[in-house]
C-alpha cells in the first residue's frame, strides 16, 4: 500500500519555518486564535475524567491535579499527560505548552528542591551556579510533565517597599543582566551557527520553555507600588529595565511576559511602542509575548459581563503585540471576541492573528514539543535528588551577605563544640518562612512540604554530640534571667512572613517592636548572632545593630537550610554580597544609588568575609577572598 506521506508540519527533519507556514496554512481562524489562549488548570466535564480534544495553545498547571493539593511529580505528570493527550485529539493535533510558576525549583509541587529566591541568588553573583539552578529546575519541571516556566522574572528593583523585590536579582541592572545565565540552564544552549535571536530548547526532554518577565519596568513603578507606573525617560527605561531582555533574547529567550504596570501611565499590555516596536523591531525578539495572568482585562479594569469593554480590552492587547492570553477569565469568551474583532468590526487584522500564530508554532517547534513522545521525561527520582540539593545548597551558602562580623574580634565562625547554644526566633524552624512565597502556594503559606532542613535542624546536624541545643521561639524571662551562664551564644533567626504579589508584606520592611525587644534582650545577655530571613533589607534599630555580634543576611533561602550552617561553623566562607543598597531607615525610600545624598547604611556590593576587615556601615566593599 502506497505510504501516506507526513505532512511536512509533522516532519521533524524539515526547517521551523517550513513547518510553521504549512501548519498555518492548514488553520481556521478559530484554530488560529485557540492557540493564542493559554487557560488555566483544565477541568475534565465527563465523568470518565477523559478531556474533549482541547483546541488552545497551552494550559496553566497552577497547583497541579485539582484531586491532589500539594500533589507529588506523579501525579503532575498525569495531569500533564491527560491535557497533552487531548490536545493531540484536535484536528490538527497541535500539543500543549504546559507552563507553572517555577520561579524557585518547581516550587508548586510537593517534595521538591526549593532554590533560594532571586534576591539572594543576586547576592551570589555566580551565573554559572544559577545556570545549574535553571538546569536542575527544568529537570524537575520535566519529571512532572510540564514544559514551560514563567521564569525568571528580569526585574531591576529600584524601590524596596515592592511587594515583588525578592523576585528580582538586584537593583543593580548589570547583575541582572549576569543572572539571566538561568535561561541557558532552562533551555540549555543551541549549537554553534544556530539562528541569531530565534527562539531555542535542547531536545531530549531534559529542558523546558522560559519566560522572560514582566517586560518592562515592573520593579521601577513609583512607590514601588505592585502593577504602578513605571515614570521616566525612555533612556533610562532602556539602560536601567529594558538591558535584560538583550541577554535573554541573545539566550534565545523563547517567551516574554508583558508586566502588569504601566509606563509613563499607559499599561504595558496595550503598549505598542514597547511591545511591537521595540521588542520585536528593534530588539528582533523572535519568540511569542505572553499576557500575565489576566493582564488583557486589566488593561482598563475590566470587570466580568461588561463585554464591550472585554472587546476593547482585546483589541487593544492583541494589536499592541500580544501573542498568547494566559489565563483568560472565560476562554471561550475570549476566543469568541476576537473572531468578532477579526471577521466582523475588523479591528484586529488577520496579519495580526497570523503574525502572533506563527510565533507561538515557532516556539513549539523549537522547543521540540511536536516531536517529543509525552512519556519522554526524567524519572520522577531526579525530583530532590542529592545533585539538585547540593546545588540548592551551594546556592544558600554563596547568597549569605555577613553584614556583621564582631565588635573588638571576630564573632564568627562559631565554635560547633561549645557547650550549650541557644536557638531563637520564628524563623529558625519553619520551613514555610524559609521558602517565602510561590512555595506551593503563591502567597507561601506556611506549606507543609515535608521536605527540607530548618535552620534549628542544620544547627543539630552540625553541632558537636556533647553540644546543647535549646530552641525557644521567644525565649522566656526564666531563660533569659540565666542566659548568661547558661549559653555560649544564641542564634537568632527571624524576619518577614512570606508575601506575594498580591499580599500586604504585613511586616513592611522592618521587625515588629516585640521581635526587636527580643532580639536585644537575648544579645544583652549572651552573644547573639542575628539571621535575617526576609525578600529584602529590613528597617535593622541602631540599639539592635549595635548589640547584636554577629549580622547576616539570609534572603529566602528554600529547603536547605544547612547551606546557612556550613557557613556559619566556618566550613565555608562568606562570599555573598549585596544585590541592593541597604536603607538605614524605611524613610529613606525609595532611594537611588546614584543621588549624591544616597546614604545607605550598607552599599549594594558590601559583604564582609572572613578574610576581610570592614565595620558595620563603612559600606566599604568586601576585600576580595
Ligand atoms: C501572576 C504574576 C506572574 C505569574 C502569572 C502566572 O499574576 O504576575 O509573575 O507568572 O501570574 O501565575
């Protein structure tokens, strides 16, 4: 029998583009704008659980299995399977992205290596480590059946009362620009001679798909304020916010989301300038813009029912340069409007529909997803696996910033053989605190992950066996009368109570009076060393930096807490510096490093070592190690 031959879309030996313009020569219009939505978690409607051939572009994992909440990699996986599946039923058989929110290991699922959050991976300063950290997380991204993150996020906090500074790298744009080095890790790196700015995923099924976010200026809003508006200079939106998105579309970058905020009051996602004529002209991005989470109905706070404003609302995204709606609130609504905009008022064009179609085949083609078998994937083992938690804990110890290292005489490295220690503060065993938010759940509830090291536990673990240990969140008035002759020293670790994009950081930027008390009461009485674990500088009371030996700032440093004791017992050195200048007082913000009255207390790039001399406030850079 004479064989069929394969249409040239399924041959994987013919070129991107040659594939492209033949799948889209074969679309309807409503096959077309069914890939330019990508929808949330995917509801089965039948009672066998089984999905009707799904005509969109992708699906958002969210949680993960709606029966499973945390859910283990397995089970991800046959959720991811049961979409994919469906998606290869439709007439086309176009497969799914299958994108989640890994913004710090594969965070929303159950049992698996929790990185530190990006500010604390600023303080590292090491692209290769956060090369390993992109690798590592698209390992455990693939061992659940997903194909996509929405990561990293390449803000350039300039305002420390954002609600998001712990998702940047730094405030300082060359750093961020070194931290991109994630997306090589997520997507691994083309060969030599591969096309310029095009996107790219290595085959095999080891990598996924990044997203480059949120384009642009989403950490320079006034007042720091979470989806405000960015107000400057095009200049300097280029040189200070824009500049990252260069090393990530030369990294191939194959998805960029477009931010919330607004620039110079117009919101990004209806921004055609920046989106289309910069992004895509001038800066030859080649891969698809994704909307963020509902970002086409905020464009002018659309509200449920009322459709005509959804229409202008779409209108206005999808023509500004838009390629892909994550998350629309009713897809099918969405998919309805646009054919309207299309066929009937002709608002939108159909080179429009055409251009953002073609974009998103030319990531699915590159990514390999057509022509990846789906049970192609990494056993569920490498999920926690001793290789990713030696790179989790490698990044915890280079993120540490010693701010401050004794009065007369060095405090640390502490002595793991004292007699009796004592261990204080809300944050010394909690690993939900330790984590910060997108752990599990967005806002970072205190998850149970059953996975990880508390700080009190890596204390345990590295002590000496005739060591004592005593932990008291609030240390009592009993042992604080006789601390003195009881302890050698206390370790204190406390901070800020995870917070997300859309949760008041209750703590604000400092302590609460009651954990400042606490803190000098303890260091009154026995040598305390202080262990910030916050998603930015916190508001540190002169009485309380001047009592207190020993300072460091731990960020959010994930599931590894032991990266924190083989720094502190002298097993390694400090090495972490800086990523954003810190404040001497909240009133200070927002402030900009290049104002002559800048006057922090400590320097973006101050970090003291063990090797190095230095006082509390010289803001003096730390001697090279
Ligand atoms: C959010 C965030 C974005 C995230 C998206 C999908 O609102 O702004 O960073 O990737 O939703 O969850």
């Amino acid at each position: 029998m004479e064989e069929v031959p394969i249409p040239p879309y399924k041959n994987p030996n013919e070129s991107i583009e040659v594939r492209v313009e033949d799948l889209i020569s074969r679309m309807t219009l409503e096959e077309k704008i069914g890939q330019m939505t990508m929808m949330g978690r995917v509801k089965s409607k039948r009672s066998d659980g089984s999905i009707d051939p799904l005509i969109v572009g992708g699906a958002n994992g969210g949680r993960g299995p709606y029966e499973y909440d945390p859910a283990p990699v397995e089970k991800w996986a046959e959720m991811a399977d049961k979409w994919q599946e469906a998606a290869l039923k439709s007439r086309l058989g176009i497969p799914l992205m299958l994108g989640v929110d890994a913004v710090h290991g594969h965070n929303n699922a159950y049992r698996t290596t929790i990185f530190p959050h990006n500010i604390g991976l600023g303080a590292t300063g090491d692209e290769d480590l956060i090369r390993r950290i992109g690798e590592a997380t698209a390992m455990e991204l693939r061992a659940a059946g997903l194909n996509y993150t929405f990561a990293p996020c390449v803000a350039v906090v300039k305002d420390l009362r954002w609600n998001r500074c712990y998702e940047s790298y730094s405030e300082d744009t060359e750093i961020v620009r070194r931290m991109t080095s994630i997306i090589a890790g997520l997507q691994g790196s083309p060969p030599d001679g591969y096309e310029d700015k095009y996107p790219f995923v290595a085959r095999g099924g080891n990598n996924v798909i990044a997203c480059a976010k949120h384009f642009v200026g989403d950490g320079g809003t006034e007042g720091g304020i979470t989806e405000g508006d960015t107000k400057m200079e095009y200049e300097r939106l280029e040189r200070d916010h824009i500049a990252p998105y260069l090393d990530c579309i030369s990294q191939k970058v194959c998805t960029i989301m477009a931010s919330f905020s607004s620039y110079n009051g117009q919101k990004m996602h209806s921004h055609k300038f920046l989106l289309t004529d910069v992004l895509k002209g001038k800066l030859q991005f080649k891969g698809l813009i994704i909307s963020d989470w509902r970002g086409v109905e905020k464009i002018n706070q659309w509200k449920e029912g009322d459709d005509a404003d959804y229409y202008i609302c779409a209108a206005l995204a999808i023509n500004a340069g838009i390629d892909m709606v994550l998350g629309p609130p009713d897809p099918e609504n969405f998919q309805r409007a646009l054919v309207s905009l299309v066929e009937e008022s002709k608002v939108v064009p159909v080179s429009r529909i055409d251009d953002a179609v073609k974009r998103i085949l030319r990531v699915k083609f590159a990514a390999g997803i057509f022509d990846l078998p789906i049970s192609k994937r990494p056993s569920p083992d490498v999920v926690y696996c001793e290789m990713h938690r030696e790179i989790a804990r490698e990044s915890v110890r280079k993120s540490l910033v010693l701010l401050k290292n004794g009065k007369s005489k060095p405090f640390l490295p502490l002595d793991k053989n004292a007699r009796k220690i004592l261990v204080a503060g809300n944050h010394a065993n909690n690993l939900g605190y330790q984590c910060g938010a997108w752990s599990i759940y967005r806002n970072g509830e205190n998850a149970d992950r059953k996975n990880g090291i508390t700080i009190l536990e890596a204390i345990k673990e590295a002590v000496g066996h005739d060591t004592e240990v005593e932990f008291e969140i609030y240390p009592s008035s009993n042992t604080l009368s006789s601390a003195k002759d009881q302890f050698e020293y206390a370790i204190v670790a406390v901070g800020e109570r995870p917070y997300a994009e859309y949760l008041p950081s209750e703590t604000g930027p400092f302590l609460q009076p009651n954990i400042v008390d606490m803190i000098c009461s303890v260091a009154d009485k026995v040598p305390t060393l202080l262990i910030l674990i916050s998603g930015r500088p916190i508001e540190l009371k002169g009485e309380m930096l001047e009592k207190v030996e020993g300072l460091i700032a731990a960020w959010l440093p994930g599931t590894e807490g032991n990266g924190i004791t083989d720094v502190i017992f002298g097993d390694y050195d400090f090495v972490g510096k800086l990523p954003v200048a810190w404040f001497k007082s909240v009133d200070q913000l927002s402030m900009d490093h290049e104002a002559r009255t800048h006057d922090p207390l400590f320097q973006v790039g101050f970090g003291l070592g063990y090797g190095s001399e230095g006082e509390v406030g010289t803001g003096s850079p730390r001697l090279p190690i």
